[in-house]
C-alpha cells in the first residue's frame, strides 16, 4: 500500500507518453489535455514536468487562468524573462517576442482551468506562439481544463485547427478498480469488498479516481473494521453521504 504514490491507470500512461513524445517534436505548437475534476490533470502535470530536460525548456504554470488577461499574460512574461514594460503593450509585446527568440530554452506555457481563460488571452497566447517567422517555434502552449474547454477551442477555429495534440483522461475502467483500491488501502482492505460491491463504488464515483478514494475511505470508516463489507451497506453508506 503506498497511497502517496500515484497510480498510473491506462489512461493516464497513454496520456503522459504522448504528451511527453509531443515536446519532443518541435512541430507541435499546442497540446490540449482535457478531463473531469479528480481525474488527475495536475497529477499528470508534476510527472510531466519531472521528465522534461531543464536545460531545453523552461516551464511557466498558470495555476488559476480565469482573472489572467492578455495584458497581464505579457507582463507575467516580461517580468520572468527581467524585461522593462513599456510605454505601450504593443511595445511590450515586441521586446519580450525578440527575447523569446534569443533565449537558449523554449518556453512552454501551461494554462490549468483554461475553459476558465478569457478569449482575448488564448489569443494572445496564439501570437506569441507564432510568432517567429523561421518557425522556430519559441513559445509552445499546453492547455489544461474541463471537457468543455474542448467546446470554447472548436468555438475559436483559427486556435483550434493548429491543436493537433489532444489527450483526454476519463479515468479508470472497472478491471482496474482493485488494482487502484489495493495501492490505495492495502491488499486487507480489498477482499473486503465482492465484485458487486466494487461495482457500486465504481458507478457511484464514475470511474474518477479523485472520486473512489474519498468514498472508499466513507465506505471503511462506517463498517465494521473486519470482514466482508456487505454491498447493501456499500450502497446505503454512498447514497447517504452524496445526499448530505
């Protein structure tokens, strides 16, 4: 049992491989990663980070996009590339574009909660990355949200049809239930529970791993602390706690 680690269900290794195979190729301006909140987005971001070479890309995460504007988006920039702003946001705008294409890193610009970004900021963001005429390709863009940020990009059809890296997390699938709730609670705590009762907790919490773990963790705290957990009590233990 080691629930501090994370547990690298399918989709999320497929989704990892291919946006780590994708910084690789210089080709791909913009990468989209899209899925529902305790699927592991951020997770996967921290893994992502930790394979890429220091020495070739430098990394700048946006946490919180929503109050992010196309004027503070330059800022932010300037100010972490030590550039004066000036007069003008244009100006400003300019300066740090001939920065960017001198700087010996390439600078990766990862937007969390991005269905959250205003518009005139994904656009901003569009400009910087092309902004090198010899498609050297300064500044590349990953964008991270709910599947509706996948609704507002097809919405920007210039943005959208340059997006060809597009990775969705959906979560576990019910075969990998009991290997997650054993590197999660312990092998003991697994033959607790029957395949019906499994499949109660992986309805309820629709297969989202941020999902089962607090719900398991309901399940154990309201049963008796040895022997099987009875899947009636399964259901009644969930349906009591999602309607308090």
């Amino acid at each position: 049992m080691n629930p501090t680690t994370h547990f690298a269900f399918a989709d999320f290794a497929r989704a990892i491989e291919n946006l780590e195979n994708s910084f690789r190729n210089e080709a791909d301006r913009y990468l989209l990663l899209t899925g529902q909140t305790g699927v592991g987005k951020t997770w996967l971001c921290r893994q992502l980070h930790t394979t890429l070479d220091r020495c070739r890309y430098r990394v700048l995460y946006f946490s919180h996009a929503r109050h992010l504007s196309a004027t503070g988006l330059i800022r932010v920039l300037a100010g972490c590339l030590r550039l004066p702003t000036r007069r003008s946001h244009s100006e400003t705008l300019q300066g740090l574009i001939h920065a960017l294409c001198e700087q010996p890193h390439q600078l990766l610009i990862w937007f969390d909660e991005a269905h959250e970004l205003p518009d005139e900021t994904l656009l901003e963001a569009k400009a910087l990355a092309e902004s090198d005429l010899y498609d050297s390709c300064p500044v590349r863009i990953l964008l991270i949200g709910m599947p509706l940020l996948r609704d507002r990009l097809q919405a920007i059809a210039p943005l959208w049809r340059r997006i060809l890296v597009r990775e969705e997390l959906t979560g576990l699938t019910f075969d990998e239930m009991s290997a997650f709730i054993e590197h999660h609670f312990g092998a003991e705590n697994l033959q607790r529970i029957c395949q019906q009762g499994m499949h109660i907790l992986f309805e309820r919490a629709r297969g989202i791993p941020g999902l089962v773990v607090p719900r398991f963790k309901k399940i154990l705290a309201e049963s008796k602390p040895d022997g099987p957990i009875d899947p009636l009590t399964i259901d009644d233990i969930l349906q009591r706690w999602e309607l308090t």
